[in-house]
C-alpha cells in the first residue's frame, strides 16, 4: 500500500519518480480501510528536504499510511517557503485543540543541541506535545535531539557537548537481536551520525525500564526503547539521503568551522570522491518494522488511545 501524500507536497513528485507508491486523496478515499495515522512534527530548518526522507521511509511498507505535518505554534522558519507551511504544516496548537489522536509520531532533530534545553525558545511548548503523546499518540518516534529531547524530559537523562563533532558512518552492534524493531537486522551495521552532544550509556542503565537496542564504541548510544512512554529515541541519522553529509560538510567547511572529514563516508575518505550509501536497507528494515509494530498493537478505534495505554503489546 502507498504512503497518502497532498499530490501538490513536493515529496509526492519526487517520491513517485524514485518508485515509491504514493497516492493523493481521491485514490485513497476509494480504499475501505482505515490508514495508519503517522504524524511528524519537524523541527529541522529544511523542512522539505526532511519532509521527504522521512516520507520516504514510513512509505515503503505494505500498510496505506496518512501522513500529516506539525509545526511548532510560534516558531518561525526562515528556510522554506511561508507558502509551503501554509498549504501542509498545521501548528501543534490547532492539533491539540481538534482532539485528534495519531498512530504514531516522529518528533525529529533541531540544529540547537549547543543550547540547554530550557533555553529553547519552543521547550515549554515541546514538553506540552510530549505529555500529549502519552494520551494521543500510540507510539512516538524521537531522532536525534528531538529524541535526545524526550528522554530527558521523560527520564532524566542528561546531553553531554562532546569535544569533537560525531561526524560520519559509524559501525555499530544489534544489541537485541530478539527485539521487534531489530527484525531482519544485521549483527553489525553502519549509522550516519552528525551531532556535537552525547547521551551516556551509564546514564541509560541507571533508569529501570530503558533498552538500549543498537549501540556503537565509537559514539556510544543509538537507539533506546522506552515501553513505559510508548517510544524510541534514536540519536543519529538513518533517514539522511547519500548526500545529507556532504552537504553539512560542504557547508561547514564553507563556513569555516573547524570539522573532520566525516569518518567512513566517501570512498578512502577523498572527499572528491562519490559518497556510497551503506545504511540505506536497515533504514527501512528500522521504519518498517516500527510501522509493523504500530499496526499490530493500535487500537482500531483511535479514541481509545489513552494514559493507560502503556504497553505496545497490550493491544
């Protein structure tokens, strides 16, 4: 089944020329099954670029999925089009204020991880939408600082400015080959990473009810299950395109900021060379069977979505 997508949304074009099935409204109307309802709330500056990668992935399975895009209420992007958040992006306020409930949601990163998180301009707004999740979302899907985010908020867990950027495609070990979302995966795999903090694994153990699921020695933590808050939180970057990391890199190297050629990226590490994507399968092994696992424990009825609904194998 397609991914249902506004025909004039820019992924919608460019996702139908790589092959993936998307369908407009008219087309899905004519279907007598209920979607899967998969919000995502984009922090990035570049929200079509990030619209569209994570499209692409929530696209790829055999359930029809509805996606529907938030913004944060009062902030302000400068790097798309006023138009285009207009036409597609409701602001979390009116979504909130509708009453209606998601099947899942990805809460994505933010360029802000230097600052504390209560010097985001957005936190108090961005704590509301992570209480909301526990009583309108079934599960919620946190990446990078937006999942570096929940898990402090939820947990207590601390971010750590690391003296260098973590910048490249680390390898990285399956730590429960047993778990669900790990269905299908390889012992060892590589992750794009792109982030200047940390989450500690120490800190991680320390709070009863957290797994980690994959987990790397070079930059630590991937990917965590939280049962008890129905989430994950991964904090590195399987949806980047082959090209995401050359353009941070072309871009800060621009800039003038001091960074490394990202580690085990370009072939022998030339820059001048094509860069080759190693991650692109368990991208969509990772989204489908979080997708999979959505669609076997979310009530039919989404208004039964509630605070007691704090197990995914409840059902």
């Amino acid at each position: 089944m397609p991914i249902k997508l506004p025909s004039d949304l820019p992924a919608y074009s460019v996702l139908t020329r790589e092959g993936v099935m998307v369908m407009d409204e008219g087309l899905a109307a004519r279907q007598d099954i209920r979607p899967l309802r998969i919000a995502l709330l984009n922090l990035m500056p570049k929200k079509i670029q990030t619209e569209t990668q994570f499209a692409r992935l929530i696209g790829a399975t055999p359930l029809q999925i509805e996606l529907s895009l938030i913004r944060m209420t009062e902030h302000q992007t400068k790097n798309t089009a006023a138009a285009h958040m207009e036409a597609f992006y409701r602001p979390f306020a009116d979504v909130a204020a509708s009453g209606e409930k998601f099947d899942g949601l990805i809460i994505t990163g933010a360029p802000i991880e230097h600052l504390p998180f209560d010097a985001v301009t957005y936190w108090d707004e961005l704590t509301q939408v992570f209480d909301w999740t526990q009583s309108h979302v079934h599960s919620t899907f946190g990446v990078c600082w937006g999942g570096m985010a929940m898990i402090h908020y939820f947990n207590g867990v601390t971010k750590h400015m690391l003296a260098d950027k973590a910048f490249g495609c680390f390898r990285h070990r399956n730590l429960a080959p047993a778990s669900p979302y790990l269905r299908g995966f390889s012992d060892d795999l590589l992750i794009p990473v792109s982030r200047w903090t940390e989450i500690r694994q120490d800190e991680i153990d320390a709070v009863p009810g957290l797994t980690t699921l994959l987990g790397s020695d070079a930059v630590g933590p991937c990917l965590v299950e939280d049962p008890a808050h129905r989430a994950l939180y991964i904090f590195n970057h399987f949806e980047y395109d082959s090209g995401t990391l050359k353009e941070e890199y072309d871009r800060d190297v621009a800039s003038g900021t001091a960074v490394g050629v990202p580690v085990n990226y370009y072939p022998e590490d030339d820059p001048a060379r094509t860069p080759q994507n190693r991650w692109r399968s368990h991208a969509h092994l990772l989204y489908g069977n979080w997708i999979s696992e959505i669609y076997q424990t979310t009530p039919y009825d989404l208004s039964k979505i509630s605070l007691e609904t704090t197990d995914l194998r409840q059902g």
